[in-house]
C-alpha cells in the first residue's frame, strides 16, 4: 500500500503538468498541418526549388546491366558538385548501348526536386569531340 500513494501522486503530478501547456511541440509529419505532402519538403530542399542542371566530362567506370546507370569519374559539375566517381541514373530517353567501359564523355546531368542526380544527354568525346553535346541538342 505504501508504493501505490507515491506512484499515484506522481501520475497526478504528470498529468497536471502537461496540462499547464507550455511551448508547442513541431508536428511528427510536416505535413500533417496543412495536408499537403508536396508542402513537406525534404531538409535542406524547398519544394518549390527548380530542378537543377549542369554539364561535364569524364570516363565511364561501369555501366548498370540494364542500361539504366552509369557510373563515371568525372570532374567538377558548375553549380553542382566538385570531381568525383558518382553513378547517375539515365533519364528513360537516355540510351547508352554505344557507351563501354573506359569511354570518354561529356555528359548534362539534372539534380531533380527528389534529390537525385539523372544523365539527361550523354556523348563520347574521342568520336564526336568536346562539344558532342551541342551536336546532341541540335539532332
């Protein structure tokens, strides 16, 4: 009987004190106020943020068995990203079954609103030269 007051006033002492109110608390979803998934965006990311692009060059170091990714050592991308070996998803016009292992290419690649980086155009430099991209937009 004496471990049941003490454990009763505590219980009361808890429920009083979050019923004092205090500072609001954020929402667990985001979204959750106003409904909205899109309004919910990731950190770092406003979802009204356009889609980002950019152009580089470098050497394929492997390529995805489907023909969906690409993997390549690359230098800096402007306003993207510094050098790396990055793999990049291809956007689903994107083919790359002239592409092998060792190639040099440029390439444009787009920083979506999900956060993920797509080659957008793709060519070999060593047939078509440094500016193969121009000639890719012109086709």
């Amino acid at each position: 009987m004496k471990l049941v007051r003490p454990t009763l006033i505590l219980g009361a002492l808890a429920v009083v004190l979050s019923a004092c109110g205090g500072a609001e608390s954020a929402p667990a979803n985001p979204a959750s106020e106003s409904g909205s998934l899109a309004e919910a965006a990731t950190p770092g990311e406003s979802p009204t943020e356009p889609e980002r692009t950019g152009s580089g060059f470098g050497t394929i170091t492997s390529l995805g068995t489907k023909g969906d990714f690409v993997t390549i050592d690359h230098g800096p991308i402007e306003g993207l990203m510094g050098s790396m070996t990055m793999g990049f998803e291809l956007v689903s016009d994107v083919d790359i079954a002239g592409l092998a292992e060792g190639d040099t290419v440029a390439f444009s690649v787009k920083h979506g609103r999900d956060g993920v980086y797509r080659i957008i155009s793709i060519c070999k430099t060593t047939e078509s030269g440094s500016d193969c991209l121009v000639e890719e937009a012109v086709k």
